[in-house]
C-alpha cells in the first residue's frame, strides 16, 4: 500500500466511526482536502527520493575515495535533510581523508554526539585532538577505540601518538611491537614504532623501524614520509628531500604527501621550489583546498597580499564556510592594517561554525590590533575553554598578564597548560617571565632550567634568562657568568651585553662598563645591534662624538635597523638639533610604522618643537599601539591639560597613566597638577610631595608642590618650594607666577 492510499483508508474509518456527527462539505469543494494531501504526500515523496538518490551516489562516490565528489553529494543530502546521521559522518570523514581538518571536525563532532559509538568517527576525533595537543581528550578516544576494537591500528597508533611519560612510551612499545609482529598491516605499524623510538630519543632504532616499513611496502607514502621526516631532524637534507619525492611520487597530486615536499622546502628558504610543487597540484586538482591554503601562506609571508587573496579566494568560491580560508582572509586583512575588515571576516566564521578553537583566536589577535585588550582576553579565553591544551591561545594570554602586571593569573595558566603539554618551551619562558614579575626570583631561576632542557646548547636565551634571575636574587658574580655565557654562544647579541654594561655602571663603573662594550665590539664587527650597545655606552659617558660614530655606524650595517634610527634621534635630541632628530624618529617610523616606542619619542620632538597637534596625534597613535604605555597616557593628559584640550580627557588618561606606573614621579606629577587645576589641593598635594621627594632636582615639579602649598594656606612650605624652583631653574614654564606669588608671601 502506498503512503496515499493508508491516508485514504484512514479516512474512510474515520468517516464510517463517527459518521453522524459530521456534515458534508458543500458540492464543489469536498475534493480540495484530498488534492491538497496528495500534493504534500507527492512532495514528501519527491524530496525523500532526491535525498536517497543524493545519498546513494555520495555513498559510491566515497566508496570509490572520491571524496571531494562526495562530499558534494552528502552536502545535497544535508541541505534536504540536515540531521541525516550517514551524511554528517562521511562529510566528517571525507574531509578528514582529503586533509581539510578544520571542515572535519564539525562534522565529526556531530556525528560523535548522535552516535558516540562510532570507533571510525572516534578514531579520527582522537587524531585532531593530537594535533591540536588536547591530549586528554585524545587518550579518551584512544581508550575507547582500543576497548572497542583492540586489534585497531588506528587505535594503536592514537595510543603511541598519546604516550608522552617515559612508562607510557615503553607500554605502547611493546604493545605495538607484539602486534606488528602478528596483524598484517607490518609496514604502518612499523611507522608507529619508529615514531616512539623517537619519543625514547632512539634515533638508529627509529631509522630501522622506518626502513622496515619502507621494505614492507615500497610505494607506501607515508612510510617514505616518516623517513624523510626523520632525515630532516637529523639535519640530512638530501635523503630526506629523496625520500619527500619519494611520498610525493607514490601519492596522488591531492594528497598530503604532496603538500610536505613544499613544506619541506618552505622550511629551507626554497620558495620557488615549493611554490612550483604547490601550483602544480592546484593544476591538477584545482578542488584540493589545502594547496591553494599553502599557496596563500607563503603568499602573506611575502606581503603579497593580492596573490593571498587570489588563492584564497580559490577556496571560498568553491565553499564559502570553510574555515581556513576564512582565517587567512582575517590574517591578510590584519596585515594589511584592515581591522575592521579582518574582524568581519573572523565573524563570519564564527557564525558557521561558533565552537571553532582558531577562529576565537584570530578575533583575540584582532581586537589587540583594534587596541581592544579586554576583548581580547574574552577570545582568548573562549578558545581555551572549547580546546584546554590550546597553546597559542594561553601562551597569548600569558603575555598579556605578565605585561599588564598580573603574573599570578599568567603563573596558573600557564601551570595548567604545562600540565597538558609539558614539553612547551615557551610556557616555561614566560612562566620564569611571571615569577620575575611578581618578585620570585627563584622560581623564576627553576622555570628558565626547564627551559634550557628543553633548548639546543646553541640557544642563548637560557643562559640569559638565568642571569637575569640571578641578577634580580643579587647574585651578581653567577649573573655575570650566565651573561658572558650567552654572549659566548651568540657574540652579536644585544641583551646579555646590555645586562653586563648596566652592571658595570650599578658598580660605579663606567670605564668598565666602555671596556666590555668595545672588547664585544672588536669580536662581532658586523653587528649593528653590539654597534648600537657601545652607542649607548658613550652617551651615557657624555661622549657623544663617539656615541655619534657608533649609532651611525649600527645604521650603516643595518640600514633597516629601526631601533638604530631611533638611538640617533634620541642623540641628536639631547645635543639640541630637532631637525635632524624628527628626520631619523621618520625613518625608523617607515621602517616599523607599528612601534609605540618610536611614536612616543616622535610625539616628545613634536612637543618641543611646539606642534602641540602632532604631538597630540602621535601620543594618541602611541596609546593605540600599546594601551599600557604608562608615558603616552601621561604626555597626551599633559597636552590636553596645558595646550587647550578636553579636561575630562586629560585627567582620564592622567588616571590611566598613574594605574599603569603607579611609581613614576612625572605620572605622580602630572595627575597632581590636574588635581590642583580642578581644586582637589589635598589630593593633589599628596602626589606632588611624593614626586617632588623623587625629582628633587626637577623645577617644574616644585613649582606645582609650592603653588598648592599656597592655595592650602601653608605659606612657609610655599615659600620654600617655589624658591627652589626658581633656583633650580628661573626660566620654566610658570616661572613668572612663581615670582608673583613670591612677592605676594
């Protein structure tokens, strides 16, 4: 019978039931029911054939690895039927076979909630969280395939990808070498065994388990894979780019081996060579979005934003929603400077798809562009939530604590992170950051160990790191080892010699602090960074025809030195040319536009130069750079204050700059004028006792201690400190209302 037919019969009970009761329908119009149910019955039927046919050609499509075919197939299926459980779980899988991970996972994730008992589906979601490094996760995959289905070498090898303690190495080792011994896939259990003999740092038996699996089966790809991956550690460039070509020959042109070859040598700086494997798979299989997403990486890297968009754009045509190619859109933007754009962009992937990991963080990194921290912080922490082990997210975060003055905050995250992955060395860098910041320096020295475990000996931030923890314990002798052992390992490098010459001058050592400048010097010539140490170093003599000689020195072995531009405007300032000092301030501006440092040295020329609407523009450009420069904050209240601007303004950033440096007797200064110009002379005098008790030497500062003495009534205590500004300096701004109140007591 069919779905017509037992709706009719259904009918005719319900009429002959209850019959008396019901009335005819007018001649003419008792047909329309019944039409109108055959049309909807006709529809249902029409769309449940289309999505069967759909699912029926995406199911040979997939059969056959068709999977970009399929997918096309199962995407019809879900847009007649978006809860259709088969169409979720091969969409998820045939992404994951084509490499496209991030348009697997959703789908996956799905699949997963609707049958939590899909091994294959399981399996795969343990692989992502590998990658990902939720490593908690993914050993809750690998239990469950291997209870499942223990002869699984897809769970095998989740369980050996999981296994990071020196027990759980050795377990899985001898469970994958029993099997390998007995279930026929010898040559992809070989690899798995290979890759924990690395874990064990048993390079000769990794190589032989590779070898293994290459003999097993000689036109397996990523037996060839694992080979050339281990010849790349070993620093053997030319079998590993053999045994690369190797995968790469053996696999078809849509295929990830294709896309390591270009890997391998975008890692050596051999862009043209990746470029030419990269465009000749998109030929060939213009659909492939991983290599158009190659292309468009190496393309930003370069600054060749059209040929990132060109490529991009590859993808979102074929798919709008994919989240990738979303993201490199948002990072192109970002780099263009195109925020707004960027953080559009970053929405609408997050609209497809809200649980997304990556996509919460580009909006971090956007709103920290935008100068939007507290956003920023929110993004950083959704990410972390929806993916706990994700390292880029809370290594971001961190920083953010540890430079805005909370490492207490960066100290437990970063101890959560490092008890997901442990092997992170930058977690245990900014953890040794953190603890420096709140005043451990001891700790600080137990994190920078950990760190230099896990560093190559020619790494020479270790070596510095211990010194500036040794330093800041006072241990002055062990610091100055730990610096000169950095500087042995990298002679050209600016911050351990830094340290040693701030040293030297603490000691009341200034020929010292000369003779280790110039003995580094004579040992790394060509170094623009050392050059500009030494500049430093005369200026602080007061020699400045040779802090003159050195800066221009650092700029001609680095004409592109920003920092060396800035050192010569900063020299050219203190000697009184102006002129001369906004020239270099410009061209270090060209070379980094995005340096809150060089603007705020540019705004501070502009200021005595007397353009107070530069100077006001470029405190503010500062300030968006870096909302916690505690000195762009002061100087732009300072502007407002004095040079007609908006009050409110000029005491909120007045305010911002002292809860940035709360120490800083020119912050202290500045809000205590603003308070006195708004008639808060207690306060106000608070603040300026406490700046004038730090700059006792600074006209200005007792002028505005003496000026609300004398609005408080204290005439004695106004007297002495108006005195001492005019003698300190009898030309300040201000001083002729010194002298009239002066006349006054």
């Amino acid at each position: 019978m069919t779905q017509g037919d037992s709706q009719r019969g259904r009918k005719r009970r319900a009429i002959l039931d209850g019959g008396k009761a019901m009335t005819r329908a007018p001649r003419g119009r008792r047909g329309f029911p019944i039409v109108a149910g055959l049309l909807v019955a006709a529809f249902a039927c029409s769309v449940q054939a289309k999505t069967a046919r759909h699912l029926e050609r995406g199911d040979g499509y997939f059969d056959q690895k068709k999977y970009r075919e399929a997918i096309l197939e199962y995407r019809s299926v879900l847009d007649k039927d978006p809860k259709n459980t088969r169409a979720v779980q091969r969409l998820g899988i045939a992404h994951y076979e084509l490499g496209e991970l991030g348009q697997s996972y959703g789908y996956l994730r799905r699949a997963s909630e609707t049958d939590p008992n899909d091994v294959e589906v399981r399996w795969r979601l343990g692989a992502l969280a590998v990658l990902s490094r939720q490593m908690e996760e993914a050993r809750r995959h690998a239990t469950f395939v291997l209870q499942k289905a223990p002869d699984s070498v897809e769970g095998l090898a989740l369980m050996a990808d999981t296994a990071e303690t020196r027990e759980e190495v050795e377990v899985a080792v001898r469970r994958i070498s029993e099997a390998r011994e007995r279930l026929p896939e010898r040559e992809r259990l070989g690899r798995v065994l290979g890759l924990l003999y690395l874990k064990k740092g048993d390079l000769p038996k990794a190589e032989e388990a590779f070898r293994d699996a290459v003999k097993s089966a000689p036109q397996s790809v990523d037996a060839h894979s694992a080979l050339a991956t281990l010849y790349s550690a070993r620093g053997q460039a030319v079998e590993a780019e053999k045994e690369f070509r190797a995968a790469a020959d053996a696999a078809p042109p849509a295929s990830p081996a294709r896309l390591r070859l270009a890997d391998f040598y975008l890692a050596r700086g051999r862009r043209d060579d990746a470029k030419k494997v990269l465009t000749t798979i998109t030929a060939q299989s213009p659909d492939y979005a991983p290599a158009w997403l190659r292309l468009a990486d190496t393309a930003l890297a370069e600054q060749k934003y059209d040929e990132a968009e060109k490529a991009v754009q590859a993808v979102l045509q074929k798919n709008p929603r994919h989240q990738e190619a979303l993201l490199l859109a948002a990072q192109s933007r970002l780099q263009q400077g195109k925020t707004d754009e960027a953080l559009q962009q970053i929405q609408t992937a997050l609209k497809y798809d809200p649980k997304f990991p990556p996509a919460h963080y580009q909006l971090a990194l956007a709103h920290l562009q935008a100068g939007n921290e507290q956003q920023a912080r929110a993004a950083l922490k959704q990410a972390i939530t929806l993916a706990p082990g994700y390292a880029e997210a809370a290594l971001r975060l961190a920083e953010l604590d540890v430079q805005g003055g909370g490492p207490d905050a960066a100290i437990d995250d970063l101890d959560k992170l490092l008890k997901e992955r442990p092997g992170i060395p930058r977690a245990y860098e900014l953890l040794g950051a953190a603890y420096l910041k709140k005043g451990d320096p001891a700790r600080a020295l137990e994190a920078y160990g950990k760190f230099q475990q896990l560093m190559p000996p020619t790494d020479p931030r270790a070596a510095y790191y211990a010194g500036l923890a040794l330093r800041a314990q006072g241990r002055r002798a062990e610091a100055r080892k730990a610096f000169e052992s950095a500087m042995a390992v990298a002679p050209g490098s600016a911050e351990p010699l830094t340290q040693l010459v701030e040293m030297a001058f603490e000691d009341h050592q200034p020929d010292l602090a000369l003779a280790i400048a110039r003995k580094q010097a004579q040992a790394s010539p060509r170094s623009a960074a050392v050059q500009a140490v030494l500049g430093r170093v005369f200026q602080r003599r007061g020699e400045l025809s040779d802090a003159e000689a050195a800066h221009h020195r650092a700029v001609e072995l680095d004409p592109r030195l920003a920092s060396g531009h800035l050192e010569m405007s900063r020299l050219y300032a203190a000697t009184g040319r102006l002129d001369q000092a906004l020239a270099e301030t410009e061209k270090a501006l060209q070379i980094d536009p995005k340096s809150a440092e060089t603007w705020l040295v540019y705004g501070q020329l502009q200021q005595q130069k007397g353009d107070m609407g530069k100077a006001q523009d470029a405190f503010k450009k500062a300030l968006d750079l870096d909302p916690r420069s505690a000195p762009a904050a002061n100087n732009l209240a300072w502007v407002y204050s004095e040079h007609g601007g908006n009050a409110d303004e000029a005491l909120r950033f007045a305010q911002l700059a002292k809860q940035l440096a709360p120490d800083d007797p020119h912050v202290s200064d500045t809000l205590g004028w603003l308070l006195y110009k708004r008639a808060i002379y207690q306060q106000a005098l608070n603040l300026l006792k406490e700046s004038a008790a730090k700059l006792p030497d600074n006209a200005q500062t007792h002028y505005h201690l003496g000026m609300t003495y004398y609005k408080l009534g204290d005439k004695p205590a106004a007297r002495q400190a108006l005195s001492r500004a005019l003698q300190l300096n009898g030309g300040f701004e201000g001083s002729d209302e010194a002298r009239r109140v002066l006349g006054e007591l």
